[in-house]
C-alpha cells in the first residue's frame, strides 16, 4: 500500500518559553494541507521565517509508530493495574492539592513491565477541545464503513473531498492558517461561511489550532456519511445544503450523537467515562441540537489513548493516521508547553471551558472562572531514550490559569519517569 504523509500535531510555545512549532514540514504532496507547503519552503531556505523547530517536532511520519502493537491482544484491565511504588511517587505531586486534580498515567517505556498510576482517574469533567478526539474518531469509523476493504480510498477521500463551512463554522475566535502557494502568502482569520477546505485540511483546522468551527464541519460530515453511506464521496455541496433545509432536526442530533460516541462504546468506554453531547459551534445549532451533555475522565481517555496505541480504535491503520495528526498544531500550550519536553515527540491534545459569575465581585476572567474552570490536557510523550508515557491531566481550579500548573505538574512527571 502507499504510503501516505498525513498531518500529524505537536504544540510550542509563544512567550518567554515558547518555540514556534509546525509538523509535518514534509507532508504537502500527500496531504494537500496548503499550510504544510510553506513550511518546506522555510526549511530548505526558499522563504525566510523565524520559525525554529525543536528537536521533539522534527519527526517524520515514517517515524511515527504505534507502541503497543505486539500487546494489541491485551485487555485495556491488564494495563491499568497500578503499580505501588510508580503510585507513590505520582501521589506525591499531589499533596496538598485538592480533588480538582485529576490525572491517569501509564509508563510504557518497557512494554514487558508497564507501569500506571492515577488520582481521582473516575471523576467527570467538561472535556472541552479534547472532546475532538471523539469527532476524530467518529471520521475514520465513518471512512471505515465507505470503504472497509481499501484504507488508500478512505486517504484520498480526505484529500480530495472539499465542503464550504456554512453557517456550521461560525462562530470562533480562533483562527486558521491560510496559506497561498501561488503569492506565498499567509493569512490568520477566523472562519467565515464561504470558506471551502477538503476534509483533511478541516481536521487539520480542528486539531492543529482547534478551531471550533473546523470541529462542528468535520462533525458535520462525518452526520452526512453516516446517512449518505457510500454515496457520500459524490455528494454535492447543494445536495447536502439542500438534505440540512427539509431534515427532522431531533433525528439529525440523534444519529450526530451515535456518530461520535458509539465508536467510543464500541472500545469499552462508557458514557459516563467519556461523551460528547454538543458541536462546538452556534451555528451547528441550527440544524442539530444537543444531547446528553459532554463529559469527559482521565480514565474514559486513557482507555482510548492505550487503544490508539495497540492499534484498536477503529483499526491498526486508523489508529496510527491519528496518532499522526495528534502529533502537529500551531503552538504547544499548557501541559506540552513544559521545557522538560522540548526534545520529546507529543502527541497532544488541550481543552478548556470557563464560567463567570462577577455578581460574586470575585476576579473571574479568560481560563480563571468562578463558577467552572476546566482544563484538560492529554499527551503522548516519547523522549528518544525510548522513555514513552501517557498521560491524562483533568482539573476544575476556579480563579485560577492552571496551563502553569499543566506545566510544572508535566516537569515534575516527566523527571519521576525519566530517573
């Protein structure tokens, strides 16, 4: 089978620790992810940027693997039996912090004695952004349905396949690299509703920056492949505007809540362990609603992280292409933002959700709610000494930013594993 470079998603920092951070800088020609073309620009020197890669970022997809394949046969039970002394250790860092803390982790640098740890690993929380990993798995179950036989088919679908934003990417602050190969210039904005991407650059979109918009899009589709089957990759853009105007809005936010949570049922994680119960934007709204409610838990999230690993979410194929986009975003942020980490490949993804009351006259603002403050941080992390972790880092801590907590909780991890 041909091999194919696919966007994979590690953040940087932007600040006094930051280092700007794009992968993978060799995957235009199999991806068609525009963006990606400028950075092989900068790298062979043709556009000049201050654009500095860590070594940690400079992985190729060839050398993106999965780590837990020989153990693919193994229950998710058998890995998350913990081991005393590897407990103590991580208990430790918690002292004197309260249960807002939450956090699972497995030591899988030797594959033959696996170690895990966890505090408070049951506890739900808002999963925010992380919960995208769900939207991405919904899309390669859906791709795996239109084409069980042929992985190389489910690639160029992503490819090729381009589909307008509509009404379902607006709203969100956060922006989206917008590159043209032509001029060589690139743009940052907002999503509007006649931008038009094909899917890969979508999931890109939603994973790299997480742009929410991108989120609600992908989504979207992966509705429209559930109901079109094979039929999906001919459908047109005025046919699937023209299915939203006529269809039963209840029916739609059913099948688009199966979409993304039964992949995850069908891994052994409950809905208590891990649910996505809305799009993430306001304009999605308009044809789907919510249900259920989002909830997310180290545990639910390790048990998809081990499975991604073995080879197991969806298929040994699957797993691996999203391994590879969890591996690149624009910046790395919060827990990857750890200096600790800057030679190590991450693979990550970071959620948060904050609410004010400022009726309390308490200081309440962006990612320092008084009434909720989530923030969510899952990781991959493989230092080149063959010292590979996982790690699940939930907490509700009001008034607080806790990306510096991420931060120093990632260095303190990191040494206990490493030593």
């Amino acid at each position: 089978m041909k091999k194919l470079i696919v966007l994979v998603f590690v953040f940087a920092m932007c600040s006094a620790f930051t280092i700007v951070s794009f992968y993978p800088i060799d995957g235009y020609s199999h991806t068609g992810i525009k963006r990606l073309k400028r950075l092989e620009l900068i790298k062979s020197g043709e556009i000049k940027d201050a654009t500095s890669l860590p070594a940690g970022a400079m992985k190729s997809y060839l050398d993106i693997q999965l780590n837990l394949t020989e153990k693919k046969a193994d229950s998710v039970g058998a890995f998350l039996r913990k081991d005393v002394n590897f407990q103590n250790e991580i208990s430790g860092l918690f002292r004197g912090l309260d249960k807002s803390y939450s956090l699972a982790v497995l030591d899988i640098s030797n594959v033959d004695s696996i170690r895990y740890a966890s505090r408070n690993e049951t506890a739900g929380y808002q999963p925010g952004s992380v919960g995208k990993l769900a939207v991405l798995a919904g899309l390669f179950d859906q791709l795996a349905k239109i084409y069980p036989d042929d992985f190389e088919k489910r690639l160029n679908l992503l490819r090729n396949k381009s589909v307008r934003a509509g009404v379902w990417g607006l709203t969100d602050e956060h922006t989206v690299p917008i590159y043209n190969i032509e001029t060589q210039k690139l743009v940052k904005r907002q999503v509007v509703a006649s931008d038009v991407f094909t899917l890969f650059e979508w999931a890109d979109h939603m994973l790299s920056v997480s742009n929410n918009g991108a989120a609600s899009i992908v989504w979207r589709e992966v509705l429209l492949m559930q109901i079109f089957g094979e039929k999906y990759p001919d459908l047109t853009q005025e046919e699937a505007d023209a299915f939203f105007k006529t269809a039963n809005k209840k029916e739609l936010t059913d099948i688009a809540n199966d979409v993304v949570n039964l992949p995850l049922r069908a891994l052994g994680i409950t809905k208590d362990e891990w649910r996505l119960g809305s799009f993430f934007t306001r304009g999605a709204n308009t044809y789907v609603g919510d249900k259920g409610g989002s909830i997310g838990s180290p545990l639910g999230l390790m048990k998809f992280l081990i499975q991604l690993e073995q080879g197991n979410v969806i298929d040994q194929e699957s797993s691996l292409e999203m391994k590879r986009l969890m591996y690149m975003t624009d910046r790395r942020i919060r827990y990857a933002q750890a200096p600790a980490l800057k030679e190590a490949a991450v693979y990550f993804k970071s959620g948060s959700l904050y609410k004010c009351d400022r009726t309390k006259g308490e200081d309440c603002g962006k990612y320092m709610g008084n009434v909720t403050n989530f923030m969510n941080s899952v990781a991959i992390v493989e230092h080149v000494n063959n010292c590979r972790y996982m790690v699940v880092l939930m907490t509700n801590v009001l008034r607080k930013n806790s990306a510096t907590d991420h931060m120093n909780l990632a260095t303190s991890l990191d040494k206990i594993i490493r030593k």
